[in-house]
C-alpha cells in the first residue's frame, strides 16, 4: 500500500493546467476608443456646402447630365443668402418652426448645414448622395421617389424623373436628402404635411433653384 502509493506519486507528471478553450470565441480585444474631447468633426461653419454623388444606379449618360445639372442647383440654393433667410424665417402654425418637427428654424438650419446623413460618419457640411433611377411598377405610378430609414440610397421613379426640370429634381433630392437628416413628415396628405421640413424645404429648393440667387457672404 504505502509503496504503491509512493510510486504513483512519483510518476504523477505535473499535470499542466488544462489549456482554456471558451464556449464562446475569445473577444478579440477592442482596438482602444479616443475618447474625443470635441465632437469629430469636419464641418467648417463658414465652408460653401457640398454635394457629392457617391452610387448612381440605372441613370443613362443623358439622364446622368440632368443629375448632376440638378446636384449643382441644389448646392447653389443651399449655399444661398435665400436659403439661409427662408428657413429660418419659417413658421408653422403662427409660431417659428415646421409641422412634425420639434426644432427651431435655426437648428433645423444648423442641421441642414452640418448635413450629417443617418448613414455618413461626420458632419462635414456635404451633402452625400446615393442615387438610384428605376422603373416602378404600375402600382407605384404615382410614386416620384422614396428612401427608407435603413437605405443609403435615394431612390426615383424614371417616370417622373423624365419630365422633370433640373430645379424639380434638385428640390426632389433634397426632399428625401431631408429625411436623411432625420426629418419627417406625415405618411399621408394632412393639411400640414406641407409645412414639414422635408416638403417646405424641398419646394423651397426648387422655388429657388430656378431663380437668381445671393451667395452666403
Ligand atoms: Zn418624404
């Protein structure tokens, strides 16, 4: 007995602990944050805005030439003296402001000049469009575009797109640009879903895009 006992305990190896296999994959270790003291952020409040086009889907080179003439329109109205003076000077139901929105007409303008889309990483004063023309179907006849809340992309109905002047699709971009931003408006045709940000913005922009217009000092 006590000479078994001792043999065994001889030749007991050391037993090296059992390598750690988790259940679950080691996390790999997250790359250290900067913890910023300031927002990031490249936006230069007193930098003319951009417009620049990132995926154009299904526009032909024709179509493509009524785009970026409509891109231009659009950066000319929002980098506008006119722009600048209609929104802020916007009011809804007798007081400053927009239907569906709670915002001051300058944060919305803060907002708009800063142009951080839901799906862009800084606001850097540029309005970053992805575009896609298509054919809807019969049953979307009376739809000139549309995005969702989930889509990078800013989607137009080649019908209504083919008798549009440039301002029309500059104040249609801007529209769903708008709801890029974060602003809404009613599903449906309430009497105030004109005054909201995206349908008095975007009427604004083709208002304006058709005329002459001030330059931001
Ligand atoms: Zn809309």
């Amino acid at each position: 007995m006590r000479i078994g006992r001792w043999i065994s305990s001889l030749f007991r190896r050391p037993v090296p602990p059992a390598p750690r296999t988790p259940s679950t994959p080691a996390p790999t270790t997250p790359a250290p944050t900067p913890t910023p003291t300031r927002p990031v952020d490249t936006f230069e409040p007193g930098a003319p805005m951009r417009v620049s086009l990132g995926k154009v889907t299904g526009y032909s080179a024709a179509e493509r030439q009524k785009l970026d003439k409509a891109t231009q329109l659009m950066g000319n109205v929002l980098n506008s003296q006119e722009f600048r003076d209609a929104v802020l000077s916007a009011d809804f139901a007798g007081k400053p402001g927009f239907a569906s929105e709670t915002r001051s007409p300058q944060d919305v303008y803060a907002a708009i000049r800063a142009a951080k889309e839901n799906y862009t990483d800084a606001a850097d004063g540029e309005v970053d469009l992805n575009v896609k023309l298509e054919n809807m179907s019969w049953f979307q006849r009376n739809v000139v575009g549309y995005t969702t809340e989930s889509s990078d992309t800013l989607t137009t109905n080649r019908r209504f797109f083919s008798g549009f002047e440039p301002s029309e699709m500059a104040g249609h971009l801007a529209h769903e640009w708008l709801h890029k931003l974060g602003f809404e408006h009613d599903f449906k045709a309430t009497a105030r879903r004109p005054d909201s940000v995206p349908y008095e913005l975007g009427d604004l922009v083709e208002r304006l895009a058709r005329g002459p217009l001030t330059p931001l000092a």
